[in-house]
C-alpha cells in the first residue's frame, strides 16, 4: 500500500483542488475557512480507508479506542469476502484491502457523513470533525505525532473539532463534510491502485471469471512500490501541490 503520509498528503492536495473548483451545491467551499476544512477532512479521510489494519496510522491515532476499530474493521471485512465470495474467491484471513477499499466504501462513508448530524446531532458532528481532524495531524505530521503520542493528538482535535464547528457554518450542514469525506476515501483508493497489487475497486458487485474479488491492477510500467522511491517520489509531489494550492488560498483569500 502507498504509506499513511503521502494518502494523507495527497488527500490534502485534492481537498483543496476540489474545495475551490466545486460549485457550493456540490460541497464546494466558498471561504477561505471553508476551503481549509475540506482540505483537512480530506486529509484525514484519505487514511480511513485502512481502519481495516491494526498496524495502520488510523489504528494508532487515538491509541486503544481506534486500535480497537482497526481490529472491528479488519474482522468485519473478512466476514464480507466470505459472505459474498464465490467457490473461486481464495479464502483470506486478514481483511486488509478488501472491503474497504472499494467504491462502494466511499459512497458508504459519504453517507454515513451525511446522515450522522441527523442521527447524533451536534455531537455526532464534532466527533466525526474530532477524528478527522487527528487522522490528519497523524498522516500529515508523522513525526511529531508520534512523539507527541495520542493523548496530546486527542487533545488538539478536540479543540481544532470543537472550534471548527462552531466557527464555521457550512460544517453544521451535511454537504460540506460529505463530499469531503468521499473525495478523500476515493484518494486513498486510487493511491493504492498505483501499487502493483492493486484494489478490489468494484468487489463484490462486479464479478470477473467467477471471482467475486478480484484486484483492478495498472500496468506495470504505471504502479508503484510500497515505501519505495516512487512513494517517496509521489509523497514530495503531493507536498508541492497542497503546498502550492494553500500559498494560493492565503494570498488570494
């Protein structure tokens, strides 16, 4: 898999692409605060993808209580292969790039984006701000994350979450955070899909030769290794362009 810092990074490059070119209707922002936050939940939801590895940034990033939903994550998913594999499908047991890393997984945490201020209200709001504001803080500053350890990241969430909301309007409505939340779960997936094993993108919906689960796999020409140059080649890419577009919405905000 492409590593938690550059899905992060380039879930940050396309949150601010997006923000400024997407029409309001469409989750588009319209300020300068607006453009940030779509660039932050991106970030963060460019990670969430891999709440289906325990060793995953998401698993770390709020110590046990995300460590466990890795683990939920990584169970469920494995129940889903084998719901719905066929006879041909190879029996797995991690779940880690399967269910989670399909369009339909995108569309769901889009959806679940949407809906969770009707069902939670403001409190479910500001927890899904709260996570994503930490997934962020974890893939976009490694480093400093871990040395700062989850306690301190769960603090500063909590006050970015909090002040987020309540200081920016579009955030109390479903749009905004919905778009967010798919267009970063969509960045994650096409990261993953320039690696050489590829993504199940469209399992189980679509079978191929009787398999239920199958990877969508780029030439080889075009994929890259894990932790390999290329990553690190594409991680540098990605930092110039958030780098470039936020220099931008500073100036021209």
């Amino acid at each position: 898999m492409v590593q938690g810092p550059t899905h992060a990074m380039s879930g940050a490059a396309v949150g601010l692409a997006l923000a400024t070119t997407l029409p309001p209707h469409w989750g588009g922002a319209t300020t300068t605060a607006e453009i940030l936050a779509y660039a932050g939940i991106t970030a963060g939801a460019a990670l969430l993808p891999d709440i289906d590895a325990p060793g995953s940034t998401v698993a770390r990033t709020f110590g046990p209580l995300t460590g466990l939903a890795a683990r939920a994550g990584a169970a469920l998913s494995v129940l889903t292969v084998r719901a719905t594999g066929t006879r041909k499908d190879t029996r797995i047991t991690g779940g880690h790039r399967t269910a989670t890393h399909t369009l339909w997984f995108a569309l769901l945490a889009g959806l679940c984006a949407w809906g969770i201020g009707g069902v939670w209200g403001t409190a479910g709001v500001v927890g899904m701000l709260i996570l994503f504001t930490g997934l962020a803080l974890s893939g976009l500053f490694p480093s400093w994350a871990k040395d700062r350890g989850s306690i301190v990241i769960v603090a500063l969430s909590v006050v970015v979450g909090v002040l987020a909301y309540r200081s920016i309007p579009a955030l109390q409505t479903p749009l905004l955070p919905a778009s967010a939340v798919t267009a970063g779960v969509l960045t994650h997936l096409v990261g993953d899909l320039l690696t050489t094993s590829g993504i199940p993108l469209t399992s189980p919906l679509i079978p191929r030769d009787g398999k239920r689960w199958w990877n969508w796999t780029l030439p080889s020409a075009m994929t890259i290794r894990t932790s390999g140059v290329w990553d690190q080649a594409l991680l540098l890419v990605c930092t110039g362009l958030a780098g470039w577009q936020l220099v931008l919405v500073l100036v021209n905000g």
